[in-house]
C-alpha cells in the first residue's frame, strides 16, 4: 500500500478521517504520552475550568490529521515535514471530529505538498486549523 506521488496530487484534492472522541480515547492518549493534565482527564477538576467539562488533548486532534496525511492524502510513504496548528476550540467526548487535509500547493521540483489541515465537530465548528508540508512518497512501491 503506498499513496500518491507528487504527480498524482492536484491543487483542491482532499482527504477526510472522522471519528467520534470516547473517554477511552482520551485516557489511551494520556497514557501513551504521559500528559495527565486534569483538563483531560479529571472530571471534577475540568469542570471548574472555562470549558465546565473534560476536553480532548488538542494534540489527539492533530493525531487525526496525522492519520488523514498518512494514510490517505498523499497516503502510506509520506514524510511529514512540517505541522502548524491552531487551536480554536474544544473536542469534547463523545464528539465526532472530522479530520481534513487538502492539497493548496504542489512543489514538484522538491518533492513538497502544502495541505490545509482543519478539525471540525459534528456541527461543523472548526475545532483546529492549520496547514501541513509534507513530502509524498517519491515512487509506488509493488
């Protein structure tokens, strides 16, 4: 399985990945990464927060952009090479996030895509904005 090569990507091509945010989720993530902010992971402390609840890992969302670029757009072989991220506002549980990537730039010369990277909500609330320059990989694999 490998993905798209540099050739294969057009400006506006796009890639999405949704999942709905569980509590497991969140404790596996806190748990792979040692971040046990109470934020995220006690219900008593967050509630007292500015979000009045327990909030997903802002870093588990680009955990799903980083699925829509590895293995969807450009797909298996990319290379990640550079992630800006903002984050605008809160996934909580049981939220389903839609993960999206599209293609703004193709720089063949040097093996680059800029993509558009975004998070939003069930209710289409951008939850996290950002672009990605990755590079595809260079050749199918057979």
């Amino acid at each position: 399985m490998t993905g798209k090569t540099i050739h294969e990507i057009r400006q506006g091509d796009f890639a999405e990945f949704a999942k709905t945010v569980t509590e497991s989720d969140i404790y596996l993530y806190a748990g792979v990464t040692g971040d046990l902010n109470p934020a995220h992971i006690n219900q008593t402390y967050a509630q007292g927060t500015f979000f009045k609840g327990r909030i997903a890992h802002g870093m588990l969302l680009g955990g799903l952009i980083s699925a829509v670029i590895g293995m969807k757009l450009p797909g298996p072989g990319t290379i990640y090479v550079r992630q800006e991220l903002d984050f605008l506002a809160p996934a909580h549980i049981g939220d389903t996030v839609t993960a999206r990537a599209e293609a703004t730039e193709i720089i063949a010369e040097k093996n680059r895509t800029w993509l558009k990277t975004t998070c939003t909500n069930q209710s289409g609330d951008l939850l996290v904005d950002g672009r990605a320059l990755v590079s595809p990989p260079r050749h199918k694999f057979r």
